[in-house]
C-alpha cells in the first residue's frame, strides 16, 4: 500500500537525491572542520579532563577545608 501511495507522488525520486546530497555535505563538512583543527586546540582539548588546577565548585566528593 505504501508503495503505491509513494508511487503516486510527482518527483519522488529527487528526494533521495536531496537527502544524499544533505549527508554528504554534512559529513564533508565535518571532516574539514576536523582536518582544519590546530594541533595546540586539540592538546589542550585533550588535557582537560585530567587537569587538576581548577577546583569545580559544585563538586560533592571533594573533601571541604576550613
């Protein structure tokens, strides 16, 4: 039934066209954006989980010093 019913609409066809062309610029987009990233940004990214000099200060398992 579906199939009829898609069957029936004037210019299906050019939105798989629309749509692949969408995620394709997408993806490309982002893969640029990746390329183009300094390697300065992405260390620093990359270091600050584990940096330690700052102190959050909604953060209930640190220990309070008075």
């Amino acid at each position: 039934m579906e199939q009829k019913v898609i069957c029936g609409i004037e210019g299906v066809g050019i939105y798989g066209v629309i749509s692949i062309l969408i995620c394709f610029t997408f993806f490309t987009g982002t893969f640029l954006w990746v390329v183009s990233l300094k390697k300065n940004y992405l260390k620093h990214m990359e270091d600050l989980p584990l940096d330690g000099s700052e102190k959050n200060s909604t953060d209930k398992n640190q220990p309070t010093t008075l």
